[in-house]
C-alpha cells in the first residue's frame, strides 16, 4: 500500500483544467477549432494517468492493492477532521477506466456532433467539469468528498440536459432532473450524518473508508426509529443511489433528460452519473454486510425497476426514450446483483453497459444527425441502405444488450441473474429473466424500425462523418470481447475470492441455456410484433394497455397531482400568500415602516418649535437623571 502516491491527483487536474481554459478563453481564443479537441486531449490525458495507477496497481501484491494521496486537510474541527485524500484501488480503478476511456469517446464524438453550436465552448467546459467531478466521485476515500463529487455531476447533469436552455422543454428537463436529484441526495445526506453522528459517540472521529470500514461494526446493535442503525443507514443512502442512478421511485427525470444533446445522454447514462449510486453501494459494501434488510429492499427495488422500465420500452416511439428505459431497466440489474451480495458482478454489469449503451446511445446520435434533428422511429425505417456502418454498429450493440453469446452483456448479464438465483428467491429470478426476454424484445424493435422494412422519410438521410463513427467502432468492439475479457480478468481483479459464481450453483448450465433462449425468443418477437398487420391488429385489441403503457402508467401525472400541484399549492397559499406576503412582508417589513410612521406622528407634536418648553424639559430630565444616580 502506497499512502502517498503523487498521480492520483493527475486523474482530476486534466478535466478541471479544460473546463477552466475553455470556460474562461473557449469562445474568444480557442473557438471550435481547438476547443473540443482541448476537450477530448484533458479525458485523454486523464485516461493515460488512469492506465498509469493501474499498472502500478496492479504490480503490488493481492492483498495490499491501494494507493493513497492526501492532498491537503480540508475540514478541521475539534476532533472531527477530513482530508481531501484520493483513493486507488480495484474498484476505483474500474471506475476511473470506465469513466475516463468512454468519456474520451464521447468528447470526440462530440467534436462531430456539436460543430456549428453556438455553444460549442461551453459545451466542452460543462463536459470536462463533469468529468471531473466524477472523478473525485469514484476517487474520493471518505464519504464527504465523495459527496462533493457526487453533487458535481448533479450540477453538471443540470447544465448538460438544459444545455439548451432557449427551448422550455429542456429547461424544465434541467430543473426536474436537478430537483429529484436534490430530493435523493437529502437522504444520503442524513445517512452519512448518521452514521458519523453514532460513530462519533463511540469515540472515531476518522472518516476515510478504511477506519470505516474497520469500526462499522460499532454501529452494530445501535437502534435508529425501531430499527438497527446499519439498516436505517443503508436504507438512507440507497434512497440517494435511487435518485442519481434513476431506480424507483425517483426515476422520472431521466427520460425527460434525453431533451439534452445525444452525446450528453451516451455520458451521463451509460458510463458516468447514472452508475454513481452502484458505485457508491459497492463501496459501502461494508455497511450493507451489517443491513441484509436493506440489501433485500436494494434486490427488491432493482428487480422492480428493471421490469418496468422494460415494460415501458416496449411500446416508446422515440429512439432515444426507448433507449432511456432501457438504461433504467440495466441500471435496475446493476441493482439487483448489489442486492444479491454480488457487487462484482453489479460492477461488471456496470462495465459492460457502459460499452453497449455508449454504442447506442451515439449511434442513436448519428441516426438523428442523418435525419437531420428527427427521433420518431416510425418516421424513419429503411435506413440500413443509406447508413450502412451505423445500422451494423448498432446491430452490435443490440446483440450485445440482448445477450447473446459471446458478446458483451452475455456475460454479465447470465452472472447477474445466477446470483440472483443463487439468493432463492425465485420469483425475483423469474421476473428478471423476464426483463432480459423483453429487453432482446424492444431492442429489435428498435433496430426493425429505425433500419429495415420501408422507408418513411422523403428527404435523403447520410451517414455521420468519421470523427463520430470511429468512437462508434472503437465501443463495439468493447461490445463484441469486453464481456469476455471481462470474466477473465475484471471479477478476480474486482474481488479474488468471489470472483465468479462457477460452480456454486449446480444448476448454472441450466440456467445459462435458458436465458440464452429468453433472449432469442425476445428478438423473434421482436420481429414477429413488428409486422404491421399484426402490430395493428393487437394495438385495438389491447387498447387500454397499449395506453396505460406508451403513457408509462401515468407515473408523471400521478406526481403531478399528488405531490407537485400540493406542494405549490403549499408554497403559494401558505408560504407566500401567508408567510412572506402577510407575516414577513405585512408585519415585519410593511409593519415596521408603519409603525414608525405613527410613532412619528405621535412624537412629532411635541416638537412646537417653544425654546422655553425644550429648556423645561431638558431640566426635568436632568433632575431625574441625577435622582437616579444618586
């Protein structure tokens, strides 16, 4: 173990720097000719850094893999005392990879995609940032800089989904993703003050991962509201990973975020912000080791949200909606493997999905760069003709996500769903095999629509130019071996001891073959549902649930009624109509300018201008001034 290791700081400084030079000189001295590529050459050079820790990583022995650097003490207050310290170790190592090697990707896509912007600069800036500030997230070795972190790429997730902010829509997508964010975040917040709090009256005061780790079980035995303190905690900040990583029932901005641009949707939803709250649970894994209850409402949860974000994909018409709900689907199995115990296997998800959902995420991108700004499937079709390396790139990646061998999200996925077998519970197995059939399902639907079949479109769509189908073609091949390369190094790398379930359950073969054969079933149903004699004729039979669906179960609206128009109702009534306008404005501001205008009046009458009567008064209070003293 290396406790000062100098490098780890040259992970974060190349992104906060880009932000910097293209925040303050992008748009006067850089302009686009320079300004994305500064962009791209920070996550660049933050991904050689990356590589460099790892390789030093990687040459310490099992055991002692963690390298250590304490920037500077940050907070000091009495005993209480936090160092802004980064920490590298397997898991962090993941991340930083995932993160700074997509990141790359999608800044030279971007280079492509956003030229002629009138924000272009800034674009670049926002993006560095939040970067950035993901880095000091996964990086971070005590919560609450991992909290500063994870505020950041709130912050930024706001700037990027409102990026253009002149249309209603995406300011409104900004601010909701923003607000239910802030609404997650509070929980995580009260769960970390908690957990210090208690620890604290047990006399640590420490609040790096590792003294947290070793006194965690101190909080043991500790009762929170009726129950044990670890799973009050845990259940705290899984409600905060529920809002960052878009699980139930925080879920709805993350499909109004795709009002951003693709590029920004291929960031923060494949590699970056969305996984933060897997993240956050792998590394509390010891806290959670102390909650099984709150491990079993994390599978719960997952297993829930995954279901329905694939149910809820079936039927969206938009390229990049129907990609959003599968993101919260996959982000749900990410979950559910957490839940099982499996947190490698959560994170090899993690890494998988960053691959295949980068891939579709730009090569929806290219799909709307061709067609000149539209998104409606049913207003494309035939495109396989006209964008001939964007329909086989996306081809790969909905075989990847589908989880057909041997390609990526075969691997990770099949893991997932054996330990979730493994946890006995099958009806949450069930229910996830269930969500892989449905996810093979509308992934072809989405491929049929968008590029085969006739086509709908009078205008002549072209294909994207090279700086976007490189990063494209770079992500499919993650796509094609990362799955496995990913069983062969990334588990024992991860977690030595646990690496894989092989062999742990008997029945692993079986269930291998049957999730294989889920997924071949979703894809001929998916080209089966499409015909669109069929397609049609189960539309009007299945009216009302066509509905409920395509409307996503009315989940907004319900919001909407119970909580939203409440609460501004709340706000305006009582809190403005009452507290600021009556008692605020009325009594204290208004009141007291009132007040002192009738006071004024009164004590302005006995000012008649009679020296002899101010003498006599002047006299009076002179001798009772001396009766006092005296």
């Amino acid at each position: 173990m290396n406790d000062f290791y100098p490098l780890l700081k040259w992970i974060i400084l190349p992104p906060l720097a880009g932000f910097i030079l293209n925040g303050l000189l992008g748009r006067k001295f850089l302009g686009e000719k320079w300004g994305g590529w500064l962009g791209a050459a920070a996550i660049l050079a933050a991904f050689i850094a990356s590589c460099l820790c790892l390789s030093d990583l990687l040459s310490l022995p099992v055991e002692s893999r963690l390298l250590r650097d304490t920037l500077f003490n940050w907070i000091s207050a009495g005993n209480f005392s936090i160092d802004f310290a980064l920490r590298f170790d397997p898991l962090s190592a993941v991340m930083a990879m995932v993160v700074t090697g997509v990141s790359f990707l999608i800044h030279v896509y971007s280079i492509g995609y956003m030229r002629g912007d009138k924000g272009f600069n800034r674009y670049f800036a926002y993006l560095n940032l939040f970067v950035s500030f993901m880095l000091i997230l996964v990086l971070a070795d005590n919560p609450i800089l991992m909290f500063v972190g994870w505020e950041g790429v709130g912050l930024c997730s706001y700037l990027l989904i409102g990026f253009w902010y002149e249309d209603e829509k995406n300011a409104a997508a900004g601010k909701k993703a923003f607000i239910t964010n802030r609404v997650g975040d509070a929980g995580f917040l009260i769960g970390l003050m908690l957990m210090f709090g208690l620890l604290a009256s047990q006399g640590i005061f420490a609040t790096d991962f590792a003294t947290l780790a070793r006194n965690v079980n101190l909080l043991d035995g500790k009762i929170v509201l009726g129950f044990g303190a670890p799973t009050i905690i845990g259940l705290l900040m899984f409600f905060g990973a529920t809002g960052k990583s878009a699980q139930f029932p925080l879920y709805v901005w993350l499909p109004d975020a795709m009002a951003g641009p693709t590029p920004v949707s291929a960031l923060i939803h494949a590699a970056t912000m969305v996984t933060a709250g897997v993240y956050m649970l792998a590394r509390m894994s010891f806290l959670y080791a102390l909650a099984p209850r709150a491990l079993e409402a994390v599978l719960v949860v997952g297993c829930f949200t995954a279901f329905l974000g694939a149910v809820i994909a079936t039927l969206q018409s938009d390229i990049k909606k129907v990609l959003a709900y599968s993101t919260i689907s996959q982000i749900g199995y990410m979950f559910m493997a957490v839940g099982a115990g499996s947190y490698a296997a959560g994170v090899f998800h993690l890494t998988t999905h960053a691959f295949f959902k980068a891939l579709l995420f730009l090569a929806a991108g290219s799909v709307i760069h061709g067609m000149s700004g539209e998104q409606d499937m049913f207003k494309m079709g035939g495109l396989s003709k006209e964008m001939r390396l964007t329909f086989v790139l996306t081809a790969a990646g909905c075989l990847a996500i589908s989880g057909i061998p041997p390609l990526a999200g075969f691997y990770s996925k099949d893991l997932v769903l054996e330990h979730v077998h493994a946890h006995g519970i099958p009806i949450l197995w069930l229910t996830g095999l269930a969500t892989a059939g449905l996810t093979a399902y509308y992934i072809t639907r989405l491929l049929i629509l968008t590029f085969l079949g006739k086509k709908n479109f009078a205008t002549h769509a072209h294909e994207s130019p090279l700086i976007m189908t490189i990063p494209m073609v770079v992500l499919a091949a993650l796509a094609l071996t990362g799955g496995w390369l990913g069983s062969k190094y990334l588990l024992t790398f991860l977690d030595p001891a646990a690496a894989t379930l092989s062999g742990a359950d008997p029945e692993a073969h079986r269930l291998m073959l049957i999730s294989v054969v889920t997924a071949l079933a979703g894809i001929a149903s998916g080209f089966f549902f499409t015909i669109p004699v069929l397609s049609e004729a189960l539309a009007l039979k299945f009216r009302f649930a066509r509905e409920v669906i395509r409307n996503k179960f009315y989940v907004d609206e319900i919001y909407e009624f119970a909580i939203i128009r409440p609460l501004k109702w709340t706000a305006d009534s009582v809190f403005f109509g009452f507290v600021d306008s009556d008692m605020i404005d009325g009594l204290m501001v208004n009141g007291a300018a009132k007040l002192t205008y009738r006071a004024g009046l009164i004590i302005r009458k006995v000012q008649t201008g009679n020296a002899q009567l101010y003498a006599l008064a002047f006299t009076g209070g002179l001798i009772l001034l001396l009766y006092w003293i005296m």
